[in-house]
C-alpha cells in the first residue's frame, strides 16, 4: 500500500489519546454482506467531533492505517467546505436470492433512481446474477443499473458477464477484473466488440501502491473513491483531481457517524456525474445515530452526525472483540506515527503524477451518456 498521509489535522495525537473516549461496536446488517453478518468499528472523539475506524479485519496495519488518517481528520478537523446540502445517493442490492430484491429496495423510501448490484460473489453462477438484476428492473423500472463485481470474475468470465449484462444498459460495472492490466485489455475488448459498458475501477484506486495508475494506463472510464482507504476526505480530493477521471463516492459500510466522512467527500466535490454509494446505512439493522443515514427521495443530508449515549451502550462489546480492535487500533497508530515525519506528505503526492494538463478524461463522454448530465450542487447550497 501507499504510506498513509499523516493525518489532515497536523501532528497525530497519541495513542492514549484516542484510547481515552475509544468504543468499539457491533452493529447487526440485515443481509451478509462482504461475507460478514456484523459491522464492527472503533469510534473516538476529537475536538471537531467523532472519527470512526472501521478497516475490514483482514487489513493489516498499513493498509488500516490510512482508515485511521481518514478517522483522524474526522475528529480532528473540519470538513472542506460543502459545494451542496444533499447529496444524491444509490440504492445497493447485496448478492442476495431474487425474492429478496423487493424487501432490499424497500428499504430505501421513496423513489429509486439509481441501484448498484452486487455481482459475482463466491460459489454463484452468472446465471445467478442476471437473474438478481433482473429482478432490480422489475422492481425499479426506471432507475440507472449499475453493477459491482469486486474483482470477482478472469477476463473470460468478465467478458461473458458482460456481454450478458449489456442488455440492463448498465451506467458502468466496478471492477469486473482485479488487475489494471485485466481493466485495460477488458476494456479494450469491450470498446472492440462495441459493447457499451463503461468500466469503473473500485480495489484498483484503494488497494494500489500508486492509486493514479489506473488513470495512466487508460483501464477505466471512472473511478470509486472513499474516505477511509484513502486517507480521509482532503487526500480523496487529491486523488480525484490527479487522475482526471469522473469520479463516484462510495461508502466502506461505515455506521451514520462513519458515514459525515463519505458525505464531506461528495459534498465538496464540484460535480457528481452518478448517485453515490452512501445509503448502505439501509443495511443495517441498527445504528448508531438516533436519526441514521437512511436515504429519502434518493438523496442525503450533507453535515456531522453523532453518536446517541443510549446506542453506544446497547452496541459496544468488550472482551477480546474489544481488544481485538484495541490492537488494530494500536498497530495502525505504530504505522501512522512511521510516516509523520518532514517530507512525507511531499513524498506521497509525487507518488500520484496527475494527468497531462488538458488531457480529456478517458470515457467521460460515454459515461455521461449512461447517466444523464451530472448532478450541480443543490440551489442555495454554500459555494
């Protein structure tokens, strides 16, 4: 991984700092999801208000301490300045039976204007999967598909996928393949046969040593972006703005207080070509938040949101989930504390060469199309 930027908040506080108002939770999901039935994390609070640190547990230190830079700055430091009050979001549909798909959606009130499915997970088959987004466009109608396969399929079971999909009209498909050289030669294929499936790279911008590379190499028309992997809100801003391609905000599956970081990202932006991936607080089966993140009209509230007392206690656990985290929480900090120091912000940016000036991002037409125009900020909303 890319050494993590020091936190966006100057120097990094202590450990015993962030141990003093640490919680660490468990929060139910009402479907599986990346294969887990819980969403664990651990929040503390700063003086600008509540990071969470939520790396997946097969992180290691490295990668999970760019989580923690991301918690950090949330705690630490304001927010960049919002360009909008709301923020249009997607509704996702885990890779769940086709009966399922209608108590999914119901989950996100009000009208559905554009669902991300989940797609090539472990032990099912393709017919599986167009039998799921079937079952999304019955449902949903008129809503934009979008598809994300994780890196879950080889560039022959990708390019079948694909050709069977096609006919969805999918807005994009994140991460049929992956590698960046699999993205390219996918793409590269697709744009051969003329089939029109833009290709978003998720895993090859967050788990990249370099996460412009996908950018250079031409082997995307978009990327996802979220906070956590990446550092927090200003270094995804960097990253979006260095690659020159249109770019989707997406959640890690953060609770709503997680979640202000997502929504920080989106809102500073100058332009959301799609729905983000931000409502997955839909999934869950509690929260943490007395009034959570759950999308109405297809859009979220941009601002902090904190966690309710009552809450935090219903959903903390101790014993060895808590020192478990407490760990992690350790040797991310151990991480982090390694790269603070003269130099290495400079060094990681020009680890992220941008694009040549005036270089017209690859696919953003094709994607637009997809689409419809981007999403301007909201009337009224602070510039």
């Amino acid at each position: 991984m890319t050494p993590a930027p020091p936190p966006a908040s100057g120097p990094l506080p202590p450990l015993a700092e962030l141990l003093e108002t640490a919680r660490v939770v468990s929060v139910p999901l009402t479907v599986r999801f990346r294969g887990v039935e819980h969403r664990e994390a651990l929040l503390f609070r700063g003086p600008a208000g509540w990071g969470e640190f939520c790396p997946f547990l097969e992180y290691g230190p490295a990668e999970a301490s760019r989580w923690l830079a991301c918690a950090v700055e949330a705690a630490h430091r304001e927010f960049p300045t919002p360009r909008r009050r709301e923020v249009p979001v997607n509704a996702t549909v885990p890779a769940v039976e086709p009966g399922r798909v209608a108590a999914v959606l119901d989950r996100f009130p009000g009208e559905v204007r554009e669902v991300k499915i989940k797609v090539a997970e472990r032990g099912q088959s393709l017919a599986d999967d167009v039998a799921r987004v079937r079952a999304v466009r019955r449902a949903a109608p008129a809503a934009v598909l979008k598809m994300d396969a994780n890196g879950g399929w080889d560039h022959e079971a990708a390019l079948r996928a694909l050709l069977a999909l096609a006919e969805f009209e999918p807005a994009y498909v994140e991460q049929p393949v992956p590698s960046i050289e699999g993205l390219a030669r996918l793409r590269e294929e697709l744009r051969r046969r003329e089939v029109p499936v833009p290709i978003a790279a998720d895993e090859s911008v967050r788990k990249e040593d370099d996460p412009l590379r996908v950018a250079r190499a031409g082997a995307a028309d978009l990327i996802v972006v979220k906070a956590p992997p990446l550092g927090g809100v200003r270094s995804a801003l960097e990253v979006i703005e260095r690659s020159g391609l249109p770019a989707v905000v997406s959640s890690a599956l953060e609770t709503s207080v997680g979640m202000s970081a997502g929504l920080a990202l989106a809102a500073a932006l100058p332009e959301l070509p799609h729905a983000c991936g931000l409502g997955t607080a839909s999934l869950l089966a509690g929260d943490l938040v007395a009034e959570p993140l759950i999308p109405s009209g297809g859009v979220l509230p941009v601002g902090r949101t904190e966690p309710a007392p009552e809450l935090l206690e219903r959903y903390e656990v101790g014993g060895e989930r808590r020192d478990c985290w407490l760990r992690r929480l350790a040797a991310a900090h151990a991480e982090l504390a390694a790269r603070v120091a003269p130099g290495v912000q400079a060094a990681d940016r020009r680890s992220y060469p941008s694009r040549s000036p005036g270089a017209r991002p690859a696919g953003l037409d094709r994607v637009r199309r997809a689409t419809g125009p981007p999403h301007a900020p909201a009337t009224g909303g602070t510039p």
